[in-house]
C-alpha cells in the first residue's frame, strides 16, 4: 500500500499535459528551449517575449489560465481584477487593469499597448465587439 500512495502523485504528474503557448500572447508557441521562464507559486511559466515576462510579472493573476497553464489546474487561483481577459485589437493577447485603457460608452476598454489604444481610438465600432468586451453588455 505505501508503494501506491508514492507512486499516485508521480502518476498525476505525469498526466499534466506541457505548456504549449504563450499565457499572454496567447497565439504564440512556446518551448522549453526557446521561451523565457518565469516561476510561479512553484510552476514555470513559458512566455514567448520580454515584453510578455514584463506583463505577467506585473500582475500574474490576469495570466493564470489553465487553458494556457495546464499545471494551474485544480490550483486555486487569484482573481484576475477585471471581467475582460483580451485586448479588443490584437484579439490573442490578454489584457490586465495594469494595462493601457481607453474610456469608451463609460467604461474602461483595455488594450495590450499603446498601439492597439491608437488603433482602438481612431475606429472604435471596429473593436468594440461585446464578445471580447463584455463590460459593454452592462
């Protein structure tokens, strides 16, 4: 019976499937031996660019998905501090209150950069789809 309960966590670790993509540029591919890693409350954390370590370092709560981190599964997560989770303009790339925003219809709009606020500003029936902004349903 000991044998069973060393070998049940290492059987569970196994099943943990590997990070593939990137948690805020969700559309990137990630690999061990091309990504920047960043640990997490005892995971590592691949992320595709600086920009992105920068982004997850100010505020990893926005990034903790387990669709992108499989090993936060079943974990219990902070809350991420604002209901929209991606940028209206660049659609693959989650966005956190620490970002840049734009006041739009009376509520906040956040965007990944200072680009996408420029590209938000000038066409916002483009970007202002609910789907991707649900503080626009309110």
């Amino acid at each position: 019976m000991p044998l069973a309960l060393v070998l049940l966590p290492l059987a569970l670790a196994a099943d943990v499937k590997p990070q593939t993509l990137c948690p805020v540029m969700t559309g990137y591919e990630v690999t061990p031996a091309d990504a920047h890693a960043v640990e997490y409350k005892g995971v590592t954390v691949l992320l595709c660019c600086g920009t992105c370590v920068s982004k997850f370092r100010r505020d990893p709560a926005a990034y903790l998905d387990p669709k992108f981190l499989p090993a936060m599964a079943g974990k219990e997560l902070p809350p991420r501090g604002i209901e929209q989770e991606y940028c209206p303009v660049y659609t693959d790339r989650k966005v956190s209150a620490k970002d840049p925003f734009v006041m739009y219809q009376g509520v906040k709009v956040y965007v990944f950069n200072d680009i996408a606020r420029t590209r938000f500003e000038k066409n916002p029936a483009k970007y202002a789809k609910p789907e991707v902004l649900p503080q626009l349903r309110k």
